[in-house]
C-alpha cells in the first residue's frame, strides 16, 4: 500500500506500532478536512463502568490517542454497583448527545451485568466497535459497515506488509463475536480459504500447520509454539493476557518467530492498531452523520 512505503520494515516482525502511526498521521490529516467542512470535531462517547484497572488503562490510552489526532472524547463512568438500568441509562445519553458520533461501552462489563442489551442500545450509525448485529451481518455481505477495531486492524497490518490473502489457508483460532467471528469474515471478504477454530477444535496443532496465515486470539498465552506452524507462515497475534510477568500474546514468540516469515509481537503488534483503527472508524461515524445531513 502506497502510504506504507515510507516505512522501513524489520523482515520478520510485524510492527504494530510504525504502522498505526501511519495511520494516526491520515486521521490527523482527515479529521482537520472534516472540522473545517461542518466546523466541529468528530466525537467519541466512551464509557467504563468499575474499576478493572486494564480496562481504565485502556480507556486513557483510547482519550490520548484522540486528542492527538483531534477528536473529542466525552468520557461517562460508573461505579462497579452500577445496575443494568445505570449503564443502559448512560449508554443512551450518549446516543442521544449530538457532539458525539461513536459510542463505545468498554467491555468486559463487571460480572452481573450483562452486555447484550447495551449493544443493542447503540444504533448501527454511532456503533464505533461494530459490536451491533447490524455491523456484524454488514461485514458478512457486501454491504458498508463498521467492523469491529481489533480485526479491522490486523487486516490494516496484513496489507501494510503485503500479505496474499486471495486463496491462501487463513486459520483463526477464537471464534468471539468481538475478534474471531469478525475476523474470519473479513478474511473471507478478502477470498481467503478461512477455517476458524476454537477451545473445543478436536486437532488445533493439525489446522494451524495448514495456515499460509495464522491469526491468534484464544487468550491463552504461549497456546501456539513453532511445531504448530508451517514454515513461511504469517503469524498474527491478538492475545493479550495480563500476567504477574507482563503482558503475554498467545504466541511463543521466540520459538515461532524461527518459523515464520512474519510475526507479530505482544506488546507492540496488533494493540497500536486497536486504537488506530478506533479513529478511523470514529471519523467513519462522523462523516457518515455529517454527510447524511448535509
Ligand atoms: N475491551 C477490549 N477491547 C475492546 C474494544 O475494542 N472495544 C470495547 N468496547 N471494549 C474493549
């Protein structure tokens, strides 16, 4: 892709981070083209509900990420005791907030409450995570859609180092509504030979040694090791697991890093580009809003 030529890649390791600044500079450029068409900033809602420090981490990271490039961010929180109603409650207040153009709930919810009903309560036209059933079906046909950040994002990685995807073996392991399945669609979209696995897969070893591009989000750490995969695969790991040593992916990466031609590391492979592809699809909203208008 014409915009990554700039970057000089390390032949093995997939760089999460030099792409998403790629990225992030293109937003910049794009969100200053939008405020001076309709003469306000693409909004972000945001809420977190408790105190999952990851989670808050997360969320600053998220804020950070759009004041850099321009965006507003509104920030909504509630305490961990937050009922079901609270958190619907302050989901569409965000909806319903003119200044805001993509609603994005932090999941995991604390235990007890439960996701569903806040997914549907964000509408297809402000879903910046492309949680909704709407977004999720748009991705699996031809129609436009917000697809969630985190898959959306490794396609970003897989054609920033020119990956062949048209009839290659794709093997995703994890089936989540919110990273495999969207996953394996996009991959499909792109006319890959996709087969997705998952905690109850009979032979993982024998599907991922099939894979010309191996994509991992179990969140089990050091799950795929270098005699599960085939030799000049491309290897791209999602898995993040906070653990007493840091934060692990769930690939070995050393170890596979001998087989594959590339591979991505944790931290600094696929993360970036979670948040990257967050502004992308917030100034997706906007757009689409502002357009829709005009
Ligand atoms: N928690 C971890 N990743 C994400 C994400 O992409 N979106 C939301 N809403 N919550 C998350």
């Amino acid at each position: 892709m014409a915009h990554f030529e700039g970057i000089a890649f390390d032949q093995a390791l997939i760089d999460g981070r030099a792409v998403a600044e790629v990225v992030r500079a293109q937003v910049a450029i794009d969100v200053g083209e939008f405020r001076s068409e309709f003469g306000r900033a693409p909004g972000l809602g945001t809420l977190l509900v408790g105190d999952d420090p990851a989670s808050a981490t997360y969320i600053r990271m998220k804020h950070r990420a759009c004041e850099e490039v321009g965006i507003a961010s509104i920030h909504r929180t509630l305490p961990a005791d937050a009922t079901q109603e609270d958190v619907e409650r302050v989901t569409h207040e965000l909806v319903a907030d003119d200044a805001v153009d993509g609603v994005l709930v932090q999941v995991p919810l604390p235990a007890g409450l439960d996701p569903e009903p806040v997914i549907l309560a964000v509408p297809p036209t402000k879903d910046v995570d492309g949680f909704h059933p709407w977004n999720l079906g748009a991705i699996a046909s031809t129609l436009d859609g917000i697809a969630s950040c985190t898959p959306q994002g490794v396609m970003t990685l897989l054609d920033a180092y020119d990956v062949p995807l048209v009839g290659a073996e794709a093997v995703v392991v994890g089936r989540s509504r919110t990273v495999g399945m969207p996953m394996a669609m996009l991959l499909l979209q792109r006319n890959a030979t996709v087969t997705v696995t998952h905690h109850l897969t009979r032979d993982l070893a024998k599907a991922t040694r099939e894979a010309d591009v191996l994509i991992v989000a179990a969140g089990v750490p050091g799950l795929i090791t270098a005699d599960m995969v085939k030799p000049g695969a491309v290897v791209v790991d999602i898995g993040t697991t906070h653990t007493p040593d840091g934060l692990r992916g769930d690939v070995l990466f050393d170890d596979v890093a001998k087989v594959a031609r590339l591979v991505s590391p944790v931290p600094g492979g696929v993360g970036p580009m979670t948040i990257a592809t967050l502004l992308q699809s917030t100034l997706k909203l906007a757009q689409a809003r502002a357009r829709a208008r005009a």
